[in-house]
C-alpha cells in the first residue's frame, strides 16, 4: 500500500470522476504511537508523552511530499488507574496539486494490568476530523494543450464543485503488553480507521467512500548479549484493495543502564514489501528517543525516483510527575 504512489496520479483520479483516497503512514511506526491506534493512548512508563515526526518524499520527483505530526498523551489521566487521554494532529501537502490533508483528533483509552503488572491490555477511541484542499490552479490538463504547447487560459474540461472538504474520523483500537523481565517485551495492537466511511470528492458526482483501514502490529525486543538487544518490528495494514506490509529489526547497543539512567544507539532495517527498503539509526537518552530513517524505493516509480524514497526524523519525550530517585545504597539485612 504505497499512499505516494496513489497521490501522484490525483490529477488522473480526478477526470475519472472520483478520488480514492489513502491515509499516511510512516516509516518509523514504532516512533508513532498516536497514529499506530487508540490502543496505544497511555500505554507508555510515565506520565505524560510528547512525540513528533517529520517526513519528506519523491523530491526527485515532483514537488516535495511533507508531512509533519504531532502527539502528545497521558496515563493515568486526571489521576484516574488505568485511563489514558492523547491529542494527535498532523498536516500532510501532497505532489503537484498541493493536496493538503490536516487530521486533529482526541482520544481515550482505559488500559488494565495483571499478572503482577508483567501483562496489560488497553482498549480506546478516537474521534476528530480531518480537512484536503488542493489548488485547481496547480492541476493541468489535455484540454489545456493546444496543439503547440500549454496554455493555462485554456479551459480545464473539469467540472470541480469544490477545492476543500472536512469529514468527521472514528477510530477504534486496542493491544496486548506482555514484558516479564527487563529489556525483554512484546506488544501486539490491532486497530480500525475510518470507522464513519466518510466520503471523498470533488467532481459533481456522488464522493467515493474512504475504506475502512485495518491495521495489525507486533513490536517485540529481547536481549541477544549483554549489552545488545534486538527489536524485530511487523506491521500489516489493508484499506480497500491496497495492502502494506513492513518488516524489519533494530539492534539496540546499550552504552549504559545503572540507576534510572538508560543510553543507548539503535541501527535498523526494514522492508516495505514491493515498495522500498528503509535504513534506520536512533539513539534513547533516559527520557528521551530520536530516530531518522531513509526509504531507498525500488518499486515501479524507479524510473522517475532513481531509487531515491523519503527522509524521516521523530523524536519522543517521555514526562513523569515525580523524578525517580536513584537508590545507590541498599540497607544490609545482617547489619540492622
């Protein structure tokens, strides 16, 4: 499921009469939580959490594809066990046509711990909306060719009712933690997207109903040395007749963990099947995680992109109300 592909022939979308349109997605998803699903609202150590993306593609070729995200949620909302609250928006600008897409949602969740903490399962929703414009301004056409070369005073042949909409969004979602000892986790999510069907157009016909999104994730890491882990990552995802799969590893070298303190560097790799193949380097710092990657793309749109992809960086920041104290001594049982 590649969204860059399909918003590269908006245009062509657009003389047939219908736009069918895809959600984003990342590379680095397992720097995303807010966008993963509301199951992943509030399922972090911590109090609160702020995280932030920024994504750039195809500058080779046509005008640069941005997106830019921003979340930030809570555990424990209002002092309240197990509830979990989060805000998620980003804006994405699109190719040629300036398709502009800004998402604002809120959402809640309420996680439920057992097994002596080591497992917990959360269950949540999202509700917001999401804004597309495009210039028609920016769009050319055959009809606009006049023999000898372009001419935008031309008409377009189109008849485009509008150059915005807004559509209410309904998600749904929930995922399994299961983390028995130190540096040892598997988590598993499974969510829903589009739960409205909101319709998508601009032509003067009936608007092509958006696709449900379904998408499933398994994030798992577990030591393979004494001081290097390695974090496997799926993630599967299907919305109408498109299909996504990502897979790849991470290796975690640990250059310290004492106390309350954790440093760390990360180098990965990941496959988009069919699409492209993404190098990863990131780095933890107690609170703190940052990451960049880049997609090397070798799908059909190798002719015009040269095998060059997207760049991505995120970062994520983790807040708690009360700093832990380190405890460098313990009391001696046999000297009390």
């Amino acid at each position: 499921m590649t969204r860059s592909r399909a918003s590269i022939l908006v245009a062509s979308f657009l003389t047939i009469g219908a736009l069918h349109a895809q959600d984003i997605h990342f590379s680095q998803f397992f720097h995303t939580p807010l966008a993963n699903g509301p199951g992943s609202i509030g399922a972090f150590d911590g109090d609160y959490r702020i995280n932030g993306i920024y994504r750039q593609q195809w500058r080779s070729v046509t005008r640069p594809y941005r997106t830019f995200g921003l979340g930030a949620d809570a555990a424990n909302f209002l002092r309240k066990k197990g509830l979990g609250a989060g805000i998620w928006i980003f804006n994405d600008r699109t190719g040629d046509a300036r398709l502009n897409t800004f998402h604002f949602s809120i959402g809640g969740s309420y996680s439920r711990a057992f097994d002596k903490q080591r497992q917990a399962v959360s269950a949540g929703l999202q509700f917001g909306f999401t804004s597309i414009t495009l210039d028609p301004n920016e769009l050319a056409f055959d009809s606009q060719y006049n023999g000898y070369y372009y001419d935008p005073a031309l008409s377009t042949g189109e008849d485009l009712q509008r150059d915005g909409l807004v559509h209410p969004d309904l998600h749904a979602g929930i995922r399994y933690r299961y983390r028995p000892v130190d540096r040892q986790v598997i988590e598993v999510g499974l969510s829903f997207f589009n739960l409205t069907r909101p319709g998508i157009g601009f032509l003067d016909s009936p608007p092509e109903p958006l696709d449900l999104r379904t998408s499933f994730q398994v994030l798992t890491g577990f030591p393979v040395a004494e001081r290097f882990d390695l974090l496997p990552v799926v993630q599967y995802m299907a919305q109408g007749p498109f299909r996504e799969l990502d897979l790849g590893a991470i290796v975690r070298y640990i250059l310290l963990q004492r106390y309350t303190s954790l440093r760390t560097v990360r180098l990965g790799a990941l496959y988009r099947a069919a699409d492209a193949g993404t190098i990863y380097a990131g780095m933890e710092y107690d609170d703190w995680t940052a990451g960049i990657s880049y997609d090397i793309n070798f799908s059909d749109l190798v002719p015009a992109s040269r095998n060059r992809g997207g760049i991505e960086f995120t970062v994520t920041r983790i807040l708690r109300r009360n700093a832990p104290v380190p405890a460098r001594f313990k009391a001696c049982p046999a000297q009390l």
